[in-house]
C-alpha cells in the first residue's frame, strides 16, 4: 500500500490541474484565444484566410421516380447554372432510391432560378418538389418518444 502523504499529494496534483484548466485565462488560451501565429516552416507557402466566403446553396429534390440517377438530376438543373454535387438517397441495404436527393450549386442566385423554375415540374412521370434543404439540425428525430411523453408507470 502505498504512503498517504504521496495519495494526498497526487490528488491535490490533480485537482489543481482542474482548476488550472477552469480558470478563464487558461480556459481562453486553451481554446486559442491568446494563440500567437507561428511563422510559416521553410518551404511551406502560408495559408491565406479571406473573411469573404463562397456560399453554395444546398437544394432538396423530393418526389422523384426511382429510376432518376444523379446524371438524370446534373443534366434537369444545368440550364439554371454551375452544379456542384448532386446526391440521390438510396437505401443502404437495398440500393435503392428513397424518392429524394440534393443538389448543391455554388451561386445563390442561380440555385433560388432552379428552385422557381422546376418546383410542379414533372421528371420521368413524377411531380417533382424543390425547395431549399434545411440544415441537418432543423430535422423532427425519429425514433423513441422524448422523456415528456414517455409515460411513468
């Protein structure tokens, strides 16, 4: 068994590293708030950051007929601008469509003319339905109830 002077001594050890870490200077510098920019290495060309970013717009397809490939969605979106990438949602043991996909063109513009011009439109017998696709956290959750429905027994 070992000595209790050095148990005591590790332990309070560890509980100064906690507070160290919970204190807000350190928990600052911790997330990069005082971090200072090393110079680039030799032979290493710096990364430049611009503050102005390219936001593509991501857009849902729903209703399509199982057949429609990816091609089939590139080549319906086009003549309304530059396609980035185009994702039908297949089953994954099946491989199957589910009946939806996405598409994502860089120009917002471009992406709000698709999404008028081909809403109500039909694709190889279906109506299709398109719109802006929300982000993923905006989705209902399937799956078991939540604990305020959950009934207590």
């Amino acid at each position: 068994m070992r000595n209790a002077s050095v148990v005591l001594y590790r332990i309070r050890q560890w509980l100064q590293a906690g507070r160290d870490l919970l204190s807000p200077s350190r928990a600052r510098r911790a997330r990069g708030h005082a971090r200072v920019e090393a110079p680039p290495r030799e032979g290493h060309t710096p990364t430049v950051r611009s503050t102005q970013r390219h936001i593509s717009m991501n857009i849902y397809v729903g209703n399509l007929a199982y057949e429609v490939t990816e091609d089939d969605l590139r080549t319906v979106f086009a003549p309304f601008g530059e396609v980035t990438a185009v994702t039908v949602i297949r089953d994954r043991f099946s491989g199957v469509s589910r009946g939806f996909g996405f598409v994502e063109m860089p120009a917002p513009a471009a992406a709000q003319a698709a999404i008028a011009g081909l809403h109500g439109q039909a694709l190889k017998g279906r109506t299709l339905r398109v719109n802006e696709a929300r982000p993923r956290g905006d989705r209902r959750g399937g799956g078991l109830a939540s604990d305020d429905r959950r009934r207590a027994w």
